[in-house]
C-alpha cells in the first residue's frame, strides 16, 4: 500500500507506521489524519499484525496538527479540525481497542497531537533526548487526540491539569519519572530496543494482550464488582481460546508456549 503522508509495513507480525513529513516536523494535516485512520483498520483487520509500532521519520516524532492549514482556512478553521479530529481520533480509537499491543518509539520532540499519539500507545520507548508538551493552550486550542483520556489515567490529574494548562516541557528523563513512557534509551539504542521489545510482543497471546487493554481501558470507569466481572469473563475466554490451552498446556508440561495470537 502507498500513502502520501506515511510509510507503513508488515512484517513477521509487526505492523510500522512511519509518520513521513519530515520536512514539517511531522506535523498532521488533514491526509496524515485520513491514512492514520486508513492504517488503522488495516492492522485492526489483519490478523497477521500482533504488535504495531509508530515512529516519526526524521528528528521529531510529531510536532503535532499543522496550524497552517487552519490559519489558511480562515473563517472554516473549525471545519477543518473536526474533520482531522475525527480522523486521527477514529484512528487512535481502533489502534486502542485492538488487541496488538501498540507501542511509540518516540525518535524526537513530541508535542500538540505527537503528545496525544504517544500517551494513548500501550508503550512508549523513547529516546534520551525527546522532549514532551501538550502546546494547545500555548496556541489557544484545547487539547485532542485522546489526550483528556488517558493523560489523567496515565499520570493523575493534577500533573494532567499541569501539563494542559501551562504547556511545561518535559524531558525524556522526566517523562520516564512521571510514568508518561517506559524506557529511554539513546538514539543509537532505538531501533534495536523496539525491534526486541516489537518480536517478544508479536510472538505472544495476542487475544490475552487485547483482554489487557481492554481491562485496563474500562477500569477507571467501573465499581469493583463490576470490574471483577469483566475479569472473570475476560479470563474464562482467554481459557477457551487456543493460546489459552497451549498457555495451559505448555505450563504444565514445562516447556515454553508457542503461541499463534488465536
């Protein structure tokens, strides 16, 4: 497949999503928003994709929504967002109830909707010299791309509150500190680290991955009784299904499970 504002491939069960503006930082405009959403049901339908991994091509991950295009729309300007809004967030929708784990390995810079993309990711590898800022307010927008979501669930709402209304810069350290990302390695160690981390992820359960988000998506919203509900179904279906019984099986007859992500 060929996009114009990304590079996307499929390969031993990783799905990459390559952010390719470069020469803009990245930033998403109204066809990044609609491939986003394309690449989406594309590794949601796919049942050769068991992990995704997102990047940014160049020095920055995303610098977030091009704002020339809404200062060229003049008067339309909302119009525009609401179309690349709903876009991108059709996109991260599908990226977050999928089952693949969906990790951001975070080359540069990340702000604005680069923010969003990274906190909704299940796992954020990210470079030692990336920097961290939701920017909307800073150009009199309010925040999108998930981001009133799970930045809270992420890291509380008070530093959510902090980060949305004063714009403050986080590093790559300070990001690790507050639960923001995972891990920071060097830019040399990137690659290398995500491949290990994208391998390990794409040869595991792939269904049992997709009960975990799901659990976890939901568990800021329920009482206790029903949670525990939800978990009790989640796990007598990761039982009857076919990794479940070679998790089973492959415990009890001491030897490592070759899981098949059915």
């Amino acid at each position: 497949m060929s996009y114009e504002t990304l590079n996307f491939d499929i390969a031993d069960g990783i799905a990459t999503i390559t952010l390719n503006r470069p020469d803009a930082a990245n930033a998403l405009n109204l066809t990044m928003a609609k491939e986003l959403s394309d690449v989406a049901i594309v590794c949601d339908e796919s049942s050769d994709v068991r992990v995704v991994v997102i990047r940014g091509n160049g020095k920055m991950f995303c610098a977030g929504g091009d704002l020339s295009i809404m200062g060229d729309a003049g008067p339309g300007a909302a119009a525009v967002v609401k179309q690349m809004a709903g876009d991108l967030h059709m996109g991260i929708s599908r990226l977050t109830r999928m089952s693949a784990p969906v990790i951001a390995a975070v080359n540069g810079t990340a702000a604005g909707a680069g923010f969003s993309l990274a906190v909704a990711a299940d796992l954020v590898v990210s470079v030692d010299t990336a920097r961290y800022t939701m920017a909307y307010t800073a150009a009199g927008l309010s925040p999108d791309g998930s981001s009133t979501f799970f930045l809270p669930r992420r890291v509380g709402d008070r530093r959510a509150r902090e980060l949305m209304l004063t714009n403050r810069m986080l590093s790559a350290a300070e990001a690790l500190e507050w639960g923001l990302i995972n891990q920071v390695v060097s830019e040399a160690e990137l690659d290398e680290t995500v491949q290990k981390l994208a391998d390990s992820l794409a040869d595991g359960p792939t269904l049992a991955f997709g009960q975990v988000k799901s659990l976890l998506n939901a568990s800021f919203d329920n009482g206790l009784e029903t949670q525990m509900e939800l978990e009790s179904r989640g796990i007598a279906d990761m039982a009857r299904s076919r990794d479940g019984q070679e998790g089973i099986n492959a415990f009890l007859n001491k030897r490592k499970p070759e899981f098949t992500g059915e």
